[in-house]
C-alpha cells in the first residue's frame, strides 16, 4: 500500500459518520471506524462478506442495481436495530460499475427522542391553556417557586411536562429572572434525580481550557498535562444531567464537538484515539438572542435547532403584574428571620415596587429587599429605606426631584444614572463600564460604594 493511500485510508477512519465500501458483487471491502462503533459490529465480522446475505433488502443494494445515488434516505439496519440516515453513491469507473459507497449517521437515539416529544407536544396542547391549574398540580420539586401569573404558570407547565423525559431542554430568559430555578426543578422532577447533575457556567471558563474542562484529556497528553490525565464534567455526570449555563458563551469550535455530542451521545478526551459513550441529559440556559448571534455568526444554526428540541422562556419580573409583590413578601419574610426582624412594607413602597422596570429581574428585588430590612429602624419599611437606586427611580419617572436638592446632589443622580446605563451597556463588566465613564479604577469602585451600586445585577 502506497503512502498516500496510507494517509487517505487513516483520515476516512477519523472521519465521524460510518463509511462502508462493497464492489460491485455487494462483497465489503472497506469500513472505517465509526462503521464498528454506530452498528456495534466489530470490522473482521463483515470484512469480505456480502451485503445481499447479511442485510437483504440493503439501500446499497439498490443502488448497485439501478446504478442511481440515494440522498438523505432514512434506513433501518434490521440485523442491528439501528436507524440511520445515508447518502449512497455508485462507484463508476470508464462507464463501468465498480462498487458503491455508503456515509451514514446513527439516528437511532434522535427518532426515539422526536417520539417521545412528539407525546409531549400532545399533551402540551391538551393542557397548555388550563388556566385552572395550579402549584398544586406540578410536580413536588416545583411546590417552592413563587410565581401566580398566567405567563409564568405556563412556563411552568411546560418545564412540568418535559421534565420527566430525557429531552434536551433550552431556557431563555433575561439575567435575573430565575432560569436555573427552572432547571433544579426539572432536573428534581425527572428520572436522573438521584444521579450527578453538573452544573458548567460557560461565560466563566476561558477558551483555552473548555475542551478539557467538559470532555476531560488522557495521560500525557500535552505538556503540562496530569500524569493520570483528566476526568471531564460530562463523564462526571455520566447518567445524569448537565447543565450549560450562558450557553451562548461557548466558542464556536465547542459548539461543534457539542453538537456532536448530541448527535452521538460519545465524548473524545484530548489525547485519546478513542470515544466513550455517556448517558447524559442536557439542559442549557442564555440570557443572549441565540438567533441574532446565529445571523451575526457566532453560533452555530444546526447545535441551536437539536437544543431548541424544547424551548421554555422564563418571563421578566416587569411582565409578571402582581408576582412581582408576592415575591417581594415572600424576600421580606426571609430576610426578617435572617436578620431577627418585624418589617411590613407601607402601600407607597408596594407602588414603588409596582412601578419599578426591575432591570435585574427578580435577582434585583432580592437585593433591594435585603437592603431595605437591613437599614430600616422601624416597623415599616418605606420609600426612604430602599436603595437609591429604586428611590431615585421613582422619582424620575414623576419627574419629581426636589426643589431644595443642592447642586451636588443633582450631578450625583446624574452620576449614578450614568454608571448604571455604562453597566447594562457592558453586561456588568466593571473593566469596558469604567473605560467608558473615563473613571480611574480606584474612583470608579468608590463610587459604586458611595451609590449602593451593585454590579452584579447588570451581568450576563
């Protein structure tokens, strides 16, 4: 065998889909790797046998018959049980048949799926309108989330629905308003409750080290590498559910070897020659437009159709109407056995809240709560003990700054305003919000402090 068929012979066994090569008797003369690992048939087994008696009624059969190519054509390998997807070619040569080619991809695991959601569907459109339904009616894991508002309780109907299947689930929403609550209650409510759930944040590791993070490396596989090599998070969580948090993060060569991931249920170390499959339930979350980012080209369009399998949208707090006051009290009461007090709030703090925009969402009113029993010395909670923040909010919106403020306090509402717009701007990044504002960094985090300004709620 000549060099360069050597190298074209180890490429085609590196490539992920099955390839098979018969001759024009249907005899196999070729299969790569990924053949033996799709159908589970070791190479030896099939080496120079015929097709015609080991799968009667083959595609490729078919094709070596009427000499036409089969495109995207669904097959199932009966002698396996496995479906597949194939794109069959004839093999001519000077106008003579010599054989034909076969590339498939394993399906098996994503026509089960679609079944399965396919009931999900049907039972989403029995129920999603029931108004009547209730926390009750959910699963227990659900039992502890506050929230009475109709597109809040159809959020959680449909995370109610899907959480007992295997389904890969997408949940959007913006920052603050409650995503990875979701998540423990699905992942509470499903069959993998008691197996690992791993929880990656995306937007926190650098790019150098995601794919050894998630899919671990094996011994001495690059310099500076462990001895015993690495276990990644999704062996970690092999039987189990991970979840992908700020998913849009994710460079674009991980999105790829993800969705291969998806496709297959196989992980590659670094390093290693060789895939393992895993058992693993995949839930990912963003608070980014992924179908914007897809036309901007920073995510992949075929990864964001296999996660948007089951799309679940978490509400802002600004569209829940009267939840926004029962998750108030409900922060109150928590933080009053916190910090061993009686507080109610007074109707105007109630208004206040009402009216505020809640730009960071429920993770927002949390925060103002707590501050709020912090510095209240009375029984009842007022407009004065909030947050400036929200106090300064309000005022603005009635355009009603008092006519005894000196100067200076008007250029620090307006300093203030101007350091929380540079903070949304800049998703809460402190470095590009003090860049922009042309603040030093020791002046830029005084006055966060002076301001009550916390940064976090402005974060991805």
């Amino acid at each position: 065998m000549n060099k360069k068929l050597s190298m074209l012979l180890m490429a085609i066994d590196h490539i992920h889909d099955g390839i098979v090569i018969v001759d024009r008797s249907s005899k196999i003369i070729y299969v790569n790797e990924a053949y033996s690992r799709i159908l589970n048939v070791s190479k030896h087994k099939v080496l120079n046998k015929f097709v015609s008696e080991i799968e009667p009624g083959a595609a490729i059969l078919e094709c070596l018959e009427d000499r036409e190519a089969k495109v995207n054509t669904m097959v199932k390998v009966k002698s396996v049980g496995k479906e597949i997807v194939v794109n069959i070619n004839p093999i001519i040569l000077n106008e003579q048949l010599i054989g034909a080619i076969s590339i498939f991809k394993d399906i098996t695991e994503i026509s089960l799926l679609n079944k399965e959601l396919e009931k999900v569907r049907k039972l989403t459109g029995i129920i999603y309108n029931d108004s009547t339904k209730s926390h009750s009616s959910f699963p227990k894991s659900f039992s502890n989330i506050i929230g009475k508002s109709k597109n809040f309780m159809n959020c959680l109907k449909l995370a109610s629905i899907v959480a007992p299947t295997d389904a890969t689930v997408l949940i959007e929403g913006e920052s603050g308003t409650g995503k990875e609550v979701i998540v423990n209650a699905i992942v509470n409510a499903s069959k993998k409750r008691k197996v690992p759930f791993v929880k990656i944040n995306c937007s926190a590791i650098p790019e150098s080290l995601f794919e050894s993070e998630l899919f671990g490396y094996s011994q001495g596989s690059f310099s500076g590498a462990r001895k015993e090599g690495k276990i990644g998070k999704f062996e970690i969580a092999n039987g189990g559910t991970i979840f992908l948090d700020e998913i849009g993060e994710m460079p674009l060569l991980m999105q790829a070897k993800l969705l291969r991931v998806l496709q297959s249920g196989e992980i590659q170390k670094i390093g290693s020659n060789s895939f393992d499959r895993v058992d693993v339930r995949i839930v990912v979350a963003t608070n980014k437009d992924l179908e914007h980012m897809i036309e901007e080209g920073k995510f992949r369009e075929d990864l964001y159709f296999r996660l948007n399998t089951f799309k679940i949208k978490v509400p802002p707090l600004r569209e829940r109407g009267n939840d926004i006051v029962l998750l108030a009290k409900h922060f109150l009461r928590l933080y009053c056995k916190k910090y061993n007090k009686n507080l109610t709030f007074s109707e105007n703090v109630i208004k206040t809240f009402k009216k505020n925009k809640w730009h960071g969402n429920v993770r927002q009113l949390q925060s103002c709560v707590e501050y709020s029993v912090i510095v209240c010395e009375k029984n009842i909670i007022e407009i004065n003990n909030l947050p400036d923040e929200i106090r300064n909010s309000d005022m603005s919106k009635n355009d009603n700054l008092s006519k005894s403020d000196t100067l200076k306090d008007i250029i620090s509402n307006i300093e203030k305003k101007q350091i929380i717009n540079e903070l949304r701007k800049t998703g809460g990044n402190r470095s590009d919000a003090m860049k922009k504002l042309g603040m030093c960094r020791r002046t830029f985090y005084r006055k966060l402090k002076i301001y009550g300004i916390d940064p976090n709620l402005y974060g991805k």
